[in-house]
C-alpha cells in the first residue's frame, strides 16, 4: 500500500529541492516528492491530509550511551543537586527506599554547579550510608565517586598504584578521597552485579518509546556486549523500531577478528558501526588532553589514555581488520594524535567513515585535516550550553576553538550531531537551540558565545539527519528524496519560524520510521 501525504509544508534537507508539498510513501521509503498537483491521484493509495503541517525528516542522535541512560533511569539522578550535602541526602533517602539493593548507584553530580565549588569525599558518603557499597558517577562519566565500603569490597587501599590511564585522588597524606578518574573507576566497577538479560532488554524498549516522542529515528550506541546482546534480543522480537548503529570498544577487536567480523554488518535496523576508543578523559575533570596546561595549573596537561604510538598501533590493527574507528578526543593534543593515528593507519576497506567524537577544542592547524582525511566530526552542540563557562575557565584563549562548528563545516568536515546521553539529555531540540543562537538554556551569554560559530537551523539540521546518516554510511537516508528511508517527523509549528527558545520546547505530533508510525499521530 503507498500512502500519498499531501497539503503539507516538507523540508526535504535536499539542496536543489528544498521545499515540496506532497510525497509517497511506500515499501518503506520515499517514491516521490513534489507538488501535489504534478502527480495524478491513485485510487489505491491511502491519502493523508497534512493540513498545512510542517514535515521534516527524522533526527538521528550519532553519539549515545543508550543502555546506560536506560540503567541510570533506575538510580539515583543527581544532575540538579547544589550541594554535596544536598547529594547525599538524596542518596540516603534512595537507599532507605530501596533496602533491597545491595549496590547503591547514582549518576549527574557536578561539583562546579554546587554552592561549595569544592569535589566531594567518601566521607560524606561514610557518615550517610556506612553499610553499602555507594558509586556515584560524574555528570560526564569519567569520575566516580565512591564511599569506604565500595573501596574495601574492590580490594582498592591507600597502597593501591594508579592504573594506566587512571587517578586514585589522595589527600595531602595520601589517603584516597573516594574519588577515581578514568581507568581507575574499572577498579570498583568490574564488583558491580551486571543487570540481567531481561533487565537490559525491558530498560531499552522503555527508552525506545522515549527517543521517538522527541522525534530520533536513529540512533548511534556506544557501549559493550551487554548493549549488543540486548539490542539483538529486540531485534529478533521485532520489537526495535529505532535505526541502530552499534559501536563496541577496542577491547573487542581481537574476539570480532577472530570471529571475522567487521564494520557494516547488519542490516537497516541493527547495524556494527565503528571501533570505539578514547584518545583522553574530560574537561569537567580536567582529564582532557591538552598541547599546553590548563589555565591556572601549570602541571596539568590533562590524561592522554593511550601513549601516541599505542594509539597509532590500535588504529592500525583495526583499519587492518576492517574497522574504521571513532576516537574520543576533547582537548586540542587529543584531537591531533587522535588524526596522527588516523593519518598513518593503512586504508580501511569499509563502507563507514573514521569519526572523532567531540572534537571538544582543536588547535587551528589541525582544523583542515578532517575534511582533508575524510575523518566525520561527531560533536554535541549541547555541550557548549552546559560547558562554555568551564572552557573559558580552564582553556581560556584556546575558548575560541572549542565547539567550532561554523569553521569545521567551512572546510568542508561532515558534522554529525548527538547527545552524549546519559551525559546530557535526550532531548535533541535543545540542542539545535544551542547551535542555532551559541546560547546556554538559560540565554547567556547574551549576543552568544563565539558567535561566529553559529549555524543556520537548516546546517543544524544537517549535523542531525544528513550527517550522522553519513557516519553510519547510510547514503541516501537523513533528506526526504526518492529512494530514502521514509524516516520523518509531523509538526505542528514550523522550526524555521521560531525563536530559539521557542524551538527547544517542540515535540514532533508524530514520528515515522521505515513509513511506520511509532509516535503519536499523523492527523
């Protein structure tokens, strides 16, 4: 059956093309796009009246950590605390609400939006719940911060030497805070119980339901074979309406070469993406490698996880292997050994793209080498919102080149936007808010942060249809033209009409993959 959508206002992302009023959907993709009136009307076709209604295509999140957003949902939520007593308040009641738990977790916290500007200490923790095992993730996920009990069931002491790639914070007398950077964090996680399968799998078809209210079509995952399992047991029930490209971590590169498996398999729901590894830590935790120190802290040049020639070698054996790779990078030293790598590793034989993820802040010389490699930035306008007062902190000048999405899409670097959730919200509207104005949530700074950086909302749109379908090696999907996936949102209010606060309160009134609807409705 086609159904033929007519009477509407449909932004198709096509540059030559970029309005029509009309289309046919049918076998799940677009069959044609015009005027209505230049196309006869079929007895057989289901017409949909649009009524006047605007019609994008679907947005598509290219970086999330999808399981573990699911998980969180179920912990301790800690990202509008403004104290480290008000945290662990908010940990006690959850503790005494759930006595069956044997772990407590929690995520969110953000010691730079508490009222002490100061980090917290298992103390606090010790003194609230003595008898548990506490682990309370940072805001950006490369922080734990954990209580004595947690420490002593993970064997870790005062003794215990910093991992590679990984910081025990201590005090002046070398006693450990209770808080654990980076690698050190495997330390107490690897004692947490795993969630079961069914766990897993009832976690991602709630959240599922989720990302199609906000309009996401795909989505790009970034976790481990737990994820993968899961994703693969909704997949089978035809229960995963969501498009999925699947990333797994380095450490799996010697089982999927062994199995001889590469980048690409699958099929349009449930796809293997990129290798997926890290290059640095965080600028919230100061983790995040730098070519000069941060402001204020002469010794501090941040955490490369990797030493340059350990990086280049794994970059090396998974394009070998045939894996393209998708480095985490944030700090501008980052940025550059993480496209060294990239540069020296032989050519991969794969449909999908090299990608850096971030691309936090990126020295200006570096700039044209990611168009020039083809490597795709995958960056989270969102970011900026939450984190351009801490870059003017602790990167000062070097502030200017951090987000810069106006200058990287000018040389011609493919954008593909996400969210990074659970870091930050869901929510892609919000996001293309911040692109759009260089404006946090709240309007500052007025006249907007590095406004040259600014994009269009159409450009913006691109960053989250046209170029995170380009990171997944999706050819024709992210525009609404004849042959693409029929992947696209209903709205009641066109976005390029509205003010950017107006724009991240939008919700689509229907979301439609593969020609299905799995959000709302049409009419």
């Amino acid at each position: 059956m086609s159904t033929f959508y007519v009477n509407g206002r449909i932004y198709t992302q096509h540059p030559n093309r970029p309005l029509a009023e009309a289309m046919v959907v049918a076998g799940g993709r677009i069959r044609w796009v015009g005027a209505s009136a230049d196309v006869g009307a079929n007895a057989e076709w289901e017409r949909v009246d649009l009524a006047g209604a605007t019609v994008i295509p679907g947005l598509r999140d290219a970086h999330t950590h999808l399981l573990a957003y699911a998980l969180l949902k179920q912990q301790v939520d800690l990202r509008d605390t403004h104290s480290e007593a008000e945290a662990v308040r908010r940990v006690a009641d959850y503790a005494a609400r759930h006595p069956e738990r044997p772990w407590i977790r929690g995520h969110g916290w953000n010691e730079h939006l508490w009222a002490e500007g100061k980090k917290p200490s298992r103390a606090s923790l010790d003194q609230a719940i003595p008898d548990r095992p506490v682990v309370l993730s940072r805001i950006d996920g490369h922080v734990v911060w954990v209580n004595s009990r947690a420490l002593e069931l993970a064997g870790v002491t005062d003794e215990t030497p910093d991992p590679p790639g990984g910081h025990l914070e201590r005090d002046a007398h070398g006693r450990l805070t209770g808080l654990l950077r980076e690698t050190a964090r495997k330390l107490v996680y690897r004692h947490i119980p795993p969630p079961s399968l069914q766990e897993r799998v009832a976690a991602l078809r709630a959240v599922q339901g989720e990302a199609h209210t906000l309009g996401l079509v795909e989505v790009h995952v970034i976790e481990g074979a737990e994820a993968l399992e899961a994703l693969q047991v909704l997949h089978a029930a035809g229960e995963l309406s969501l498009r999925v490209l699947f990333l797994p971590p380095i450490s799996l590169l010697d089982h999927l070469r062994a199995a001889g498996v590469r980048a690409g398999l699958g099929d349009e729901r449930l796809r293997l993406g990129q290798l997926k590894l890290f290059a640095d830590g965080t600028l919230g935790s100061r983790t995040a490698w730098m070519l000069a120190p941060f402001e204020g802290e002469p010794e501090n040049r941040g955490l490369p996880t990797y030493p340059p020639d350990e990086l280049r070698r794994l970059v090396r054996e998974a394009h070998e292997a045939g894996w393209p790779c998708a480095i985490h990078a944030i700090g501008d030293a980052a940025n550059r050994a993480a496209l060294d790598a990239l540069e020296a590793a032989p050519a991969c034989e794969s449909p999908l793209p090299d990608r850096i993820e971030h691309v936090q802040v990126i020295h200006p010389d570096d700039m044209p080498r990611l168009a020039a490699q083809g490597v795709v930035a995958s960056m989270q306008p969102i970011h900026m919102a939450s984190d351009w007062r801490l870059a003017e902190l602790f990167w000062g000048a070097r502030a200017r080149w951090s987000y810069a999405w106006r200058s990287l899409r000018r040389l011609g670097t493919v954008l593909a936007f996400g969210s990074d959730v659970p870091v930050e919200p869901l929510n892609p509207w919000p996001a293309l808010a911040v692109a759009i104005s260089r404006r946090d949530l709240e309007g500052a700074p007025e006249g907007g942060w590095h406004p040259d950086e600014t994009l269009t909302l159409a450009e913006a749109l691109e960053g989250f249809t046209v170029g995170t379908a380009r990171a997944a090696g999706r050819k024709r999907a992210g525009r609404l033209v004849v042959g693409a996936p029929a992947d696209f949102l209903v709205l009641d209010r066109d976005p390029f009409e509205l003010r950017p606060e107006e724009l991240a309160r939008v919700r689509p009134r229907a979301t439609i993959v593969g020609g299905e609807v799995v959000s709302g409705e049409v009419q």
